[in-house]
C-alpha cells in the first residue's frame, strides 16, 4: 500500500499545480495586461457625496479626514457618521465642521433594544447624502492625492454604477506590516482582474463607489443585516454586473491606512472579513475556495514529495515548482507596478505559502467562528 502514496501525492500535486497555474495565466494576468484609461479631469463635475463611518475616531479624525475635506474638486460634501462613540468623536467633528461648510455631520445614538452597526451607520449616511453618486472611505484613511475624488468620480459615465478602488496599508516596519501588504496586494490582484473580466465579486469600504439609486434599487444591505461585516464585499457581491462595474487604479486614486501593529488586532480584523465568504454568490465561492483549497494542497503536496523523494516524481515536482513560481512572479511583478507594491515580490516564495496557509486557517475560522463587533 506504501508504494502507492507517493503516486497518489504526486497526482494530487499535478492537479493542484494545473489549477494555480490556470489562475494565474487566465485570472490574474488580467490585471497585469490592464492599461490604464486617459481621463480629462477638467470636465469632471459630478456632485459627489463621500461617506465615512466613524465609532470612537478621535484620533484619526484630525489626522486623516481635512486630507479628504480638502481635496481638489468643484462640487462635493463629505458626510461623516458619528457611530455610537463614547470618545472625544463628536466635539472633533464639530470643531472640524466651523472650518469645513461641506462637512455634513450625522449622530446615531445606541438603542438598548436595538444592535448598531457599521451597515446601519452608512445607511444613514445614505440617506443623509446629498448626491445620487457616493464615495466610501475609511475615517483611518488618506487619500494618496488631491485628486482622489476627481479620479472616481470619473468613472461614473454610463452605465457604470459601481467603482472599484484600491487601498494598500501604509510601509512601516515589521513582518506583521510586510505581510498585510502582500495580502492586500494578492486580494486586489484578484478581484480588480475579476472586475476587468466583468465577473466582478467584491469591493474594499476604504476605496469604494456606488450610486444612491443601486443601494436603494437593491434594498441597501437588507440581505446580508444580518452579518456585521460585508458592506463592501457583500454588497458588490450582490450588485455588480458585468456592465455596472469598472475600476480606478491610478496611484493618486489610492486611498491608504494604517496597518494592525499587532496579531490580536489583525487576528479580530480577519476574522471578521473572512466570515462573509460564505454569502458569496455561488459561483464566486467555488471559484474562490478552488483556488484556497488548491492553494494549500500545492504546497502539502509539494512538501510530501520532498520527503518521499521518489524519482523520477521529485525532479518533476521541483521543476513544476519552479515553473510557477517564475510565472508567478512575472505576473505579480506587472500588477505590482500598476498598484505600486514591487518591494514586496522579491519575497513571493515565503508570502505566498504563508497567505495560502492563513487563506484555510481564516476561512475555518471565519465559518465556525462568529465576530460579534464590527470595531
């Protein structure tokens, strides 16, 4: 029975390798060969709302929000919600609102009967807008330039009721800071590819835009309430089509935060994210649990034939190896350039199994275990 094992791993190998290699050469090389659109600021107009929740903010407030009051656009207001905090939130933004008219404030008060939420805040934000077109951010959010507004707003032409941004962490030291960033790096290599494939499946709330009429044409987040996280990826997830949804991944269209300094922080911040996968549409689950599972199986496989060292399986296993990761670089090395993160593919081979590790790991964990706090 022995002798048949590493047959069996070598085979398991060769179909996880076949896969990967697939979602390299047919899902993410989108990203990759994607050029970047001319766009004329200066016509640029649209009234924009920008809305921003914000639960016990006050030390990010005035550090990261006059950046995105103070952005270079003709006709805009930026809608904050004050969540329920029990800090110093509320006299921040009203001392920011004497030096800013177009700082709309909203207040939503605890219930004890009733459990608030990020999803809830941004629906009174909705409401409260102004504008049928809305950008989303983060109130731990910079903009990478003046013209961050212009740059989505853009966009909105047509039929496009959804924009994609992208947001990476902001380059400080440690490993914890370094892998985030590569995470974040693979996750927008993903779905900004799947979105150029016109089979969008999610979105980032740090850089996100939508139009008023689609979050009340689709009933806001009513089919996903339920669930404290989702209002980025669940609502696209349910939204997007193939003709409503486009991208915006000019550098100064960025929109960049902080990292979490520490693993309970990342670990609760994950947790909460990866919990909503399974409300993924269905064929965006398979998709994405294939290349998980296959991911993972990749390299247990790859590790198992080492130790069995069986020829001539070995010398193919090692090349196969080698094979993708030459693929994987290239392709990365491309997207890396277009969403500015080339420091990080040097360090692929150690990233890329820790990521397809923390991909099961998370997942698991995000099934069986529920988070109960959005912050």
């Amino acid at each position: 029975m022995e002798q048949y094992i590493p047959d069996a791993i070598f085979y398991l190998f060769v179909f996880c390798f076949v896969v990967q290699k697939g979602f390299l050469l047919i899902q993410q090389r989108r990203l990759a060969a994607y050029r970047l659109p001319d766009q004329d600021l200066e016509t640029v107009s649209l009234p924009i709302s920008v809305i921003i929740s914000a639960r016990n903010e006050a030390g990010n407030l005035p550090k990261f929000l006059p950046s995105i009051l103070n952005q270079e656009y003709p006709d805009f207001e930026v809608v904050v919600v004050n969540d329920c905090s029990v800090d110093d939130t509320p006299h921040v933004l009203q001392e920011l609102s004497k030096n800013y008219p177009h700082l709309k404030l909203v207040t939503v008060t605890e219930h004890p009967r009733f459990k608030t939420g990020k999803k809830f805040a941004l629906t009174m934000g909705i409401k409260a807008a102004a504008n049928e077109h809305l950008l989303f951010t983060d109130a731990d959010c910079v903009p990478a330039s003046p013209q961050w507004i212009a740059r989505m707003a853009a966009n909105f032409t047509g039929s496009t009721e959804i924009v994609l941004g992208y947001s990476p962490y902001i380059k400080s030291s440690g490993f914890l800071n370094a892998f985030t960033r590569f995470e974040t790096l693979r996750t927008g290599i993903n779905y900004l590819s799947a979105a150029i494939g016109r089979n969008a499946y999610m979105g980032i709330g740090r850089n996100l835009g939508y139009t008023k009429s689609l979050f009340f044409k689709c009933k806001g987040f009513a089919s996903h309430l339920h669930v404290l996280a989702g209002d980025d990826d669940l609502f696209v997830n349910r939204n997007a089509t193939a003709d409503n949804t486009v991208i915006e991944i000019h550098p100064d269209a960025f929109t960049f935060s902080e990292s979490k300094e520490s693993l309970s922080a990342y670990y609760r911040q994950k947790k909460r994210h990866m919990g909503v996968g399974g409300l993924y549409k269905n064929e965006h689950r398979r998709m994405l649990s294939l290349e998980a599972i296959t991911g993972f199986l990749f390299y247990i496989s790859l590790g198992l034939a080492i130790f069995f060292r069986k020829e001539p399986y070995i010398f193919i296993v090692a090349g196969a190896y080698v094979v993708r990761l030459i693929t994987q670089v290239i392709v990365y090395h491309q997207s890396a350039k277009k969403l500015t993160g080339t420091g990080l593919v040097w360090f692929l081979p150690v990233y890329d199994l820790l990521c397809n590790v923390y991909l099961i790991v998370f997942g698991l964990i995000g099934t069986f275990i529920k988070t109960t706090r959005w912050k």
